[in-house]
C-alpha cells in the first residue's frame, strides 16, 4: 500500500538557525507519521535554487515522484514565491496569524503523531 500513501514534504527555513526539510508519509493502517529522511542546511547553503535541486533530487529517490503535499513554515514568503513561481516547486506556506495562532495545539498534535 506504501505507492497509495499522501508523502510529505515539510521545510523549515532559516539562514542563521538551519534550514530543515522532512520527508515521510502518514501510514493510515498504523496511524502513524513515518519519517523517512532529511536535508539541512545553513548560512550561504540557504539559496533557493540549490533547495529546489535537492528537495526535487531526495522526493525522486525516496519515492520517484513528486510529493504529494509540501508546506513550509512562512518565515520567509519571498523564498516560498520563488520556489512556486520561478522554480515550479508548488509549495504551501503555513498559517501563523497573531488572530487564529494555534501553535501550542499544532505542536501538540505532532508531539502525538511521533509518540
């Protein structure tokens, strides 16, 4: 069943603190999040072409497809822009709004998912 399973990309950007992507998938049957692997980077590394490149390269050799959903944090929206519009790289920013900010509840839930 692991070819019919959603596959995961989750980026977290930063150039001072690194940049971290994810890569897994939700196993409906376990009901379990399932990380399969990672990329870093960090300081003059965080270029946008170079993480296309190697997001694109790691989602090919994990699953020989693209993801099937990928969202980043929205710390940097410019980069996430880039990656949509110049890179063909479809990329969601997450919601962190000071109105409906869930933070604590969002991490609570991957907490669980990990456990």
């Amino acid at each position: 069943m692991y070819h019919y399973y959603h596959k995961y990309v989750c980026l977290d950007l930063g150039v001072r603190d690194k940049t971290v992507a994810l890569f897994g998938y939700y196993n409906f049957g376990l009901g379990k999040l399932i990380i399969e692997d990672e990329l870093i980077w960090q300081g003059k590394d965080v270029i946008t072409s170079r993480l296309v490149t190697e997001l694109t390269a790691k989602e090919k050799e994990l699953w020989n497809q693209k993801a099937t959903y990928r969202y980043s944090d929205n710390s940097n929206l410019m980069m996430i822009n880039d990656m949509n519009t110049d890179y063909d790289y479809d990329i969601v920013a997450t919601t962190k709004s000071h109105l409906v900010d869930d933070t604590t509840g969002m991490v609570n839930k991957v907490r669980k998912w990990i456990t």
